[in-house]
C-alpha cells in the first residue's frame, strides 16, 4: 500500500499520484506541469508501460494534460473517470495537442536555421486517439472493481462538470484501508452543477489547497452585476470584453446572459449580441448543451424538463474562424464577446483587447484569477499602456474585477469539506497549492486536530503502516522560483513578439532586413550584460 507523490506537491499544476498495491501499479491523474511547476514535462520519474491503470479526476489539463504522453511512452492499461469528463477529456485533449504541435512547428522552424534536430510536440492528435480508446466510464455514487483487492467510487466534486472525488478501498490480505483523492473541490451555487459531495469517512484524504489561505470576495450578485455593467456600457456605444476560460467559466457566464435576457435587465439595449470567440468554447458549449443526466443541479434540472435550453438565448453567436474572430472588430454594434485566454497571455483575446482598450465607451470584465505577471493581472493593477502586436495600446476602457466567481472552494469551504469526515482521517495529504496556501492549509487542518502534513516531490507513503518510507525531495524546476515582475514579463512578451514580427517579414526586400538586422544587433550590444 504505497503512495507515492509525483506531481501537485508542493506546487500548484501536474497533479499525479501512485499508488502500488497487489502487484498493481495506479495513477491518480496525470497532469501537465505548468509555469514555475514545471520540471520536465517530457519525461516521467517512472516507466509508463508499468502502470496499469488510470484514474482522473477531471478534464483541466493540470490533472489529465499528459494522458496522451503516457500513452506514447508505452501505457496500454485503462483509464477511468466519469462519462462527462471523458467527453470534455477529448476535446480539451486534442486542443492542446494542437498547441503542442503548432509550438513544435514554431521551434523547428528556428532550429532548422540554427542547424538544431528536429523538436516532437510533446504528443500529438494520433496520441490522444489512442488515449481516448483506453478510456472506461462510470457515473457517480457507483461502486466498481478495478482489480481484486482495488475498488472504487467516484462522487460529485462540484468543480468542473463530470468532475469528481475518488474513493478507493485498498485490501491487502485481512487490511483494508480507505483513501480519498480530492482533485479539486469546488465552489458551491455555481450554475449548472452541484454542490461538491461531503464524504463521511476514509483513513485518508489527499486535499487540494488552491485556496488554502483565502477567502472568497464579492457577495454572488453575478446576474445583477453583470446586467449593470453592460446596462452602462451599452448606453455609451461600447463592447463588454470577456477573457474566460473556455470550458466552465464560459458556459456559466452564457447561463448568466439567459437570465439577463430572460429577466429583461440591460434596458439600453435588450437585443444584445454575445459572441463566444474561441473554437474550444465552441465544442465545450455543445457538451454542456448535451445530456447532463445525473450531472446537473435542481435548478438546470428544472430548466431542462420545462424545455428550456440552459445556454441559448437570442442573439447568441459562436464564432469558429479567424476571419469571423476578425470582423468582430470590423463591426461597432456594442456586444459582448468572450474569449480566451483567461488570463490574457495568449488566444483571440489579445487581438480584441487591442481593437477595444483604448476606447472609453468599452468595458474588460475579469471574471477569474489572474496570476502575477500575467496582461490580465496588469490591467487589473492599473497600467496605463499596453504593447499588443508591437503596437502600444492606451488603456483607457473601464477595467472591471467581478471577484466571487471561482470553481474552487475556499479556506472555508475547504475546512467544511474535511469537518464532515467522522471520525476524522489518520492523515490528510495537502497538495495541489502555492507555497503559502499549502502551509497555511497545514496549519489549519492541525489546529482543527487533522494529523496532516505536505509531501514533496517523490515522497513515498506506506499506507498499511501510516508512515513515510521516503522523504522526498524539493526538484529544480524550468522556471524561477519567485513570480516574474509586471515589468519583466512586459519585456519577456515583447521577446517573443519581436519574434513574431521577424517571421512575418519574411520576404521583404534584403535592404530593409539589413536595417532591421542592424536595429537588432545595437539592442543586443546595448543591453547584454
């Protein structure tokens, strides 16, 4: 009964946990390393074709981004999870393989010049077909055999549709033990999914702690908060620009737009249009709209056995092509358009706050976190210009932070998650978390009387005896430790478009490439140090 942490600890991303047990070897997740987590995302601290099964919690590409790597390095076991996060799983698999190929492409194109081998995309849309074969579902609350001496039950995580916590009953000879993963525990009265499941007991729990040092702001006037600010903008001739992530945050705010539309509260111009600019959230939007059986809250429930679709509203549009993404900003009829990324870093995003921020008449709602050094957490902090497509942009839109809305729960939440275990768990495992919510989380689990600490990388766990058989270590990882500056990751950005703007002059006339050469070469002479 050994449990060993190979992602998710002592950081935030790549959640991935094995587990060994009767000769068995079962991961629980197997995330991407993101940011400042990531140590390397190409290689696994272990053989794949050793591993025999696969459990995920849910579809966020922290949790199930390496999926289809596992299955090109030689995995051909099973992986399990619910029917929704299998459906989501394909689309937001197959998405990022795309990223990962165009970024190949990218770096290849660069290297063939530096006479560099050819770089592979960390898998590709082939990988994640052949992972997508693997995959067996179950419904929640439903009990199933892994193997003998291994089984589980997934139950509803309220964090993502389809997503959830795993139970699992390890039986070795005459002992067995019960641990709890909790992927990530969600935020209660979002729209569309319940309420995240209280379980009552297990010998141990390995919890998230995004959160583990806050509290949620805002009071969850989403409907009525939303329909002022675009009341306002509207009446001024201006867009609403949304950067949300495509898969949840969007489809809770097109659940919020129905109310708006259905309950008559943007008076200045009630025919509004929302646009959902991003593929992904385009075929997101399309599993959302599909059966929820056995996924849904009271309230969608009841929409749905009235006949009422939970998404569509009048003058919904969703977008696919770049030329349609493009003439969004040819026309000035004042809309809404959502869009990715969330943060802002990448995505048809950039391209509408560009054709939008300098405009006063315009509004940029946040509707989610923004991490440090990111454009999103920028324009929150109160900068003036922006560099968009080597272009300086004035800010000069009404920039608005609804904070509240999260898929996380809070300190509180997350206190009231592990309260309802009785009796309390031999241990709790804190995980999947910056530095300081993980400790802060320790502490409050300890002064709730919760035997609990935070693994390190590699740490080795006997369940049978609640010990540790191997300490762990902290890794060097690809990024800084310390978040990048505003400034920096300005400078940074600017570094890759100037890279941009280099490819795109391909082919113009030798004389100006020499000049542009020449420019390159004084910046280089001036500033390396």
């Amino acid at each position: 009964m050994k449990l060993t942490f190979y992602g998710a600890a002592r950081a935030v991303t790549g959640s991935c946990f094995r587990l060994d047990t009767g000769g068995k070897s079962v991961l629980i997740d197997c995330g991407l390393q993101q940011g400042r987590d990531e140590i390397d995302n190409e290689q696994f601290p272990f053989n794949a074709a050793e591993i025999d099964y696969v459990l995920v919690t849910h579809a966020h590409i922290d949790h199930s981004g390496r999926l289809p790597l596992l299955v090109k390095k030689g995995f051909r076991g099973e992986i399990i999870t619910t029917r929704l996060t299998a459906e989501l799983l394909n689309i937001m698999l197959l998405d990022s393989a795309h990223i990962h190929e165009m970024e190949a492409q990218w770096e290849n194109q660069k290297g063939k010049r530096a006479g560099r081998e050819p770089k592979e995309p960390l898998y590709t849309a082939q990988d994640v077909l052949n992972c997508m074969k693997l995959v067996r579902t179950y419904d929640y609350n439903r009990e199933f055999e892994i193997f003998g001496g291994l089984k589980g039950r997934f139950q509803d995580a309220g964090h993502l549709l389809g997503s959830a916590f795993i139970e699992l009953w390890i039986t070795e000879g005459d002992v067995t033990k019960k641990i709890v993963f909790s992927g990530d525990i969600g935020n209660i009265n979002q729209p569309i999914i319940r309420d995240p499941t209280y379980i009552k007991e297990a010998d141990y729990v390995v919890s998230e702690s995004t959160y583990g040092n806050r509290y949620h702001e805002g009071e969850g006037e989403y409907i009525e908060g939303l329909a002022e600010i675009l009341d306002e903008t509207f009446a001024k001739g201006g867009n609403v620009i949304i950067p949300a992530f495509a898969v949840g945050r969007t489809q809770e705010l097109l659940y919020f737009f129905r109310e708006i539309k259905k309950r008559g509260l943007v008076r200045s111009k009630p025919d509004f249009d929302v646009y959902v600019d991003s593929p992904l959230a385009r075929r997101a939007t399309e599993i959302f709209s599909g059966d929820l059986t056995g996924y849904m809250d009271e309230e969608a429930k009841a929409l749905v056995l009235d006949g009422e679709c939970m998404l569509c509203f009048p003058n919904l549009r969703l977008t696919e092509t770049t030329d349609e993404s493009r003439a969004l900003n040819d026309d000035m009829t004042p809309k809404v358009i959502i869009s990715a990324s969330g943060m802002c870093d990448a995505g048809r995003i950039r391209h509408h706050l560009k054709h939008n921020l300098w405009r006063s008449e315009c509004a940029v709602v946040f509707v989610g976190y923004q991490a440090e050094g990111s454009l999103g957490r920028m324009l929150l902090d109160g900068v003036k210009k922006v560099k968009l497509f080597g272009e300086e942009i004035a800010v000069k839109a009404r920039i608005v932070n609804f904070k509240g809305m999260s898929a996380h729960a809070d300190l509180e939440g997350l206190k009231g998650w592990v309260s309802a275990y009785n009796p309390k768990p031999k241990h709790v495992f804190v995980v999947h978390g910056y530095e300081e919510a993980i400790d802060n989380y320790v502490d409050t689990l300890r002064n709730m009387g919760v035997d609990a600490h935070a693994p390190e990388f590699s740490e080795v766990y006997d369940l049978r005896t609640n010990t540790i058989l191997s300490p762990g270590f902290t890794p060097e990882k690809k990024k800084p430790a310390e978040p990048e500056s505003p400034v920096f990751a300005e400078l940074r950005r600017m570094g890759e478009m100037l890279l941009e703007v280099i490819f795109r002059n391909k082919g113009v006339a030798n004389k100006d490439l020499r000049q542009f050469t020449k420019e390159i070469k004084a910046l280089i002479a001036k500033w390396d140090r």
